[in-house]
C-alpha cells in the first residue's frame, strides 16, 4: 500500500474522513515560492533580532551618568533590550501564522462519534482482572500488612501537613498592646527626646517609643501635633481622655483604624489628618474622630505629658488596641 | 450791666471757648495714638515694601497685618521665609479665594519681594531665610529617610504630590528651587505642616533638598516613565494600552480567517 493509502487507512480505522481538501497554492507556482519567501523572511527577522538583543545586551553601553542629567545612550539600554525581544517573539509569530495560511493544505474532516461507554465484555473482563490482582496480593487476608500500612500512609500524610501547624498561633497581647508605657520618652526619628520648644505651632512630628528597635516600631508610632493658637480654643477631647493633651500638643497613633495604613497626611490650617490608602479623614482637635471615609472609629489617642527635665513621655500605653478592627477586639 | 457790656462779655467768652477748643484739638492731633507711629523706624526698603503691601495685600492681610476673617491670615511673625515662598511663586497675590494657593508666575519682581520681606520681617519677625551656602549640602541617603518619613505621603515618593482634602493638593515639586523648599519646610505654608530648626534642623532640610531634586536630576532608565508613579499607572498603560492592542490584534485576525 501507499503512503496516502495508509493514511486513508488509518482514518477509516478511527472513522475519520476527510470531505474537502484544497492546497492553497499550486505546487511549484509563483504564488507559492512567494508566501515561502515571507515565511522564511519572518524567520530569519526572528532569529536576526534575538542576535541584535544579545549584542545589545553584551556591547550597548548600560551604566546612566546621572550627574550628567541622564541623557545618552544608557537610557535607550532598556527599551532596546524590550523592542528587541519584542520584535523576535512577533516575527516568530507572524512566521506561524503566515506558514498555516498560506502554504498549509486546507480540509474539512469529520470523525464518527461512537458509544461513550466500553463494550460489556470489556468491562466485565477488566474488573475481574483487578479484583484478581487484589487477591493475588492477598491485601484482604493479610489483616497484619492491611494495618500496618494503614498507619505507615496516616502518619506520612500527617507528617506532611503538620509543620503548617506552626503558623497557626494565638497573638496573645501583641494586638493590644504597644511598647509605650508611663514616662516613657517620646523619640524623634534622630532617637532624640522631644521639647516642647522644638515644634512650632502647625508642626507634626512622627515619635516613636523609647525601646530598641523603637523607630522601627510598627504599633508603637505615633504623631505629636502642635495645634495653631486658633485651634486651641477648639480643641475637644474623647469622653475620658480630658487630660491626655499637654496644653497645645496631641499625640495620635499613626495607624489608620480601617486598614493599618499610615497617615500622617496632615492639613495644619483644618488640623485634618488624611490616610492616603482610602481617604479616610480624622479631626485632630477633636479627639481624631473620624468624619469622612471607610474608618469608623478614632485614632487611639496617646496621653503626653513633660518630665521633670522638660521632654515630652507618655502617661500610659494607648488605652485601646491601636490600627483595624480584628475578631476578638472587644471595643 | 448795660447792654453793651452784656454784648462784650459774651464774645469774650465766645473767643475764648474758639482757642480752648483749637488748642485742644492740636494738643489731641500731637498726642493721639499715630496709626503711622509703627512706620517709624522702618528702613527704605522696608517702607518701600510697605507700599507695594498697601497696594497688593492690604484687602485681604488687613491694614496694620492683622488679617481679615475668611480673607486672609495675619502676617505679624510669619517672617521673610514665608513672604519669599508666597510671593516668590506667585502664589501671592491671590487672583480669587480658592481651596489653595496655585503656582504660578510672579507679580512681583526680585527687589519687590525683597522690600516685601524686608517690610514682614520688621513686623513681629519669624523665620528667615537661610544664611549663605550651599542648600544641597547635606546627606542623600539621610534626606531621603527624612523625605519618606516627613514628605512623601503628602508630595509623593518621589516628589510628584498628590491629593488632600476638599479640593487642596499637595504641590508637585518639580519645579521648586532649592530656596521654594527650604522655605516651605521653615514657614509650612497654607496647610503644609511647619517644620521649624528645632524639629527639622538646617542640615536635615539641605539633605532634604539634596535628595528631591537629585531625584529629578535622575535618569529613567527604564525608559518612559509615566508620571514616576510606580506599579499602578505601568499596571494601568499595560493594562489600556496592551491588553486592548492585542485584543484589536485578535480581531484583524479573525477578520482576515
């Protein structure tokens, strides 16, 4: 038999066949040594441009001079490096596609749908063949070997889930507390204690609490603000919180109740603090409440006072948990 | 008494009631309160500053700069810092009352900011600009810990600005000078939070400064760089320009099949 034999052979077999097939092209015409000529000048585009990105990448001069305002050939390393990979993906591309249009035979071929389900004496034969197999082991009457791998396969699964037991533990404390306790100093960035001197009225200043690692702190920051003299007269504390300002100083966590973001995007004329995550606005001469956006609930307020050496400490921790709201949170 | 005497008698009194009351009122025109007393002592530059004040500033800063209520604040001690960055970027004079203060060009020349200054700072003082030197004299990798702690949630990492409440914005730095910034860090003008020496020492704001305008002085070399807002606008063009190239490239596809 011939080859084409064969293949007719082969789809009749799988009860497929073909009902309409047309070359695109005559064989050996014009037309096709020109769509050839496409094709492979797509090839080679490809393979050209993956070897122009390769030099590029070695020889291109990549190091900015950025005392020189940046302007040279370094800042065209990158785009060219993209342009160039992106070149060679597409003319790959483009050669596929132009080789399955234009040189590829066109047809149209239909295959028999048959049962979906195997003939009975299959079916049959096969399942006898495995419950055979299962005796020959003889898994059933070895009640020994049957247990003793039962444990062996529980205790390798077990042993493969338990370290994910590790992540799972209780917070205890560290949702509600923060390292700020009575007299603790109130830190700048530069680790130095804070006078009231060194801010000016309308100023804020990011404090963190005197421990190692304090400015590293992620519960424990905090903002002190210094109300204008207008805002004083203004000022309104949270029920139970009268004597946690020192004359025009407030202390506020730094952490937005919604979602744990920092805001300290602070309007000194409206004593607004505004979180950049959702737009959440606090009132810092009210008490920090909250009055537009997603939080609902005040910035957790920081009782300040000055020591006898005239730096500003802390009265107390936060007196509730600071940042979002979680599940055990009782307030 | 006869009548002419009467008639004498009363045009003495009348006489001298005349002088009692001119002399009082030069006594009073000698001695009252000046409005004026406070231009004394002024020097020419400040007197000359003190015009152009009266001219551009007194409708809504108040005749003796005490500030008008919901026109405009008091100027007595904000110093020449804030009359060089209000004034100095033009954002002063106001063309209208707005949420915000915009930049834009000058009104004023050099020497008339200058006399501005000169007139302010006589006025109860405040901060000053700073003493020669080079404003960008101070550590990068320091300015840009302080940046990020102090400045970029309001301008922006990377010193772009970004939006605040009600219409207010905080400005893109891009065009600022060294001196914009030094003095909008001494003087916290409009809502910008004030960061005095005391907080904000002169070599933390040259590092400051060091580090915001290298940032500008510095290449993309990744090519474009879309506003140097990060992952969300490359998200975005990638997203817009991509996704929609090769879904138009989907379609001439199908059209040609």
């Amino acid at each position: 038999m011939s080859r084409a034999d064969l293949v007719t052979l082969g789809g009749k077999m799988d009860g497929v066949q073909v009902i309409y097939a047309e070359q695109p092209v005559e064989p050996g015409s014009a037309a096709e040594r020109r769509a050839e000529r496409q094709v492979g000048a797509s090839f080679v585009g490809a393979g050209l441009a993956a070897l122009a990105f390769m030099v590029v990448y070695v020889a291109w001069p990549w190091e900015v001079d950025t005392a020189g305002g940046g302007v040279g050939l370094a800042t065209l390393y990158t785009p060219l490096l993209g342009l160039l990979m992106a070149l060679a993906l597409t003319l790959i591309g483009v050669g596929v596609v132009l080789w399955a249009k234009k040189l590829m035979p066109y047809e149209v071929a239909v295959q028999e749908r048959h049962e979906g389900a195997s003939p009975e004496i299959e079916r049959q034969t096969t399942a006898a063949t495995l419950v055979d197999v299962g005796n020959a082991t003889g898994i059933a009457r070895r009640t020994l070997v049957k247990r003793s791998l039962g444990f062996g396969g529980l205790m390798l699964g077990l042993m493969a889930v338990f370290p994910l037991g590790g992540l799972i533990k209780k917070p205890g404390t560290a949702l509600s507390e923060t390292p700020w306790e009575e007299g603790m100093p109130l830190l700048g960035l530069n680790g130095l204690p804070i006078r009231p001197a060194d801010m000016r009225p309308g100023s804020l200043q990011t404090v963190f609490p005197a421990v190692e690692g304090g400015s590293r702190s992620a519960d424990g920051v905090a903002m002190l603000i210094r109300l204008l003299p207008n805002q004083v007269a203004d000022y309104r504390a949270r029920e139970g919180q009268e004597d946690f300002h020192w004359n025009d100083f407030v202390a506020y966590s730094k952490i937005c109740t919604h979602a744990g973001c920092p805001v300290s995007l602070y309007e000194q004329e409206t004593a607004r603090i505004l979180c950049p995550c959702h737009q959440s606005q606090f009132v810092a001469t009210d008490g920090a409440k909250s009055i537009f956006g997603p939080a609902t609930r005040s910035l957790p307020q920081l009782a300040i006072e000055v020591d006898g050496d005239g730096y500003f400490v802390a009265k107390g921790d936060f007196t509730e948990p600071i940042g979002p709201a979680y599940w055990e949170r009782s307030t | 008494m006869t009548g002419f005497a009467r008639l004498r008698k009363r045009a003495s009194s009348g006489l001298a009631l005349a002088i009692a009351l001119v002399a009082v009122g030069i006594g009073y025109s000698v001695a009252a309160p000046n409005s004026s007393a406070q231009d004394a002592g002024l020097s020419v530059e400040a007197m000359a500053g003190q015009e152009i004040y009266e001219n551009g500033c007194i409708t809504c800063h108040g005749r003796n700069l005490q500030g008008v209520e919901d026109q405009g604040p008091s100027l007595i001690g904000v110093g020449e810092a804030s009359v060089y960055f209000q004034v100095g970027t033009g954002r002063m004079p106001l063309v209208q009352q707005e949420a915000q203060a915009q930049r834009k060009t000058p009104a004023y020349d050099d020497a008339q900011v200058n006399q501005l200054m000169a007139y302010i700072q006589a006025n109860g003082g405040g901060p000053q600009l700073p003493s020669e030197g080079d404003l960008r004299d101070g550590d990068l990798a320091e300015g840009g810990e302080l940046f990020r702690l102090n400045c970029a949630s309001c301008h922006n990492f990377v010193g772009r600005g970004g939006a605040l409440s009600s219409g207010k914005n905080a400005p893109s730095l891009n065009e600022s000078s060294d001196l914009d910034l030094y003095t909008a860090m001494l003087s916290g003008p409009q809502n910008m939070p004030v960061f005095g020496d005391n907080q904000l020492s002169p070599e933390d704001k040259r590092a400051v400064i060091n580090y915001v305008q290298t940032l500008k002085e510095t290449a993309d070399p990744g090519g474009a760089n879309i506003g140097r807002a990060g992952p969300v606008p490359e998200g975005l063009v990638v997203w817009v320009v991509g996704i929609v190239g090769c879904v138009i490239a989907c379609l001439w596809v199908g059209t040609r099949s």
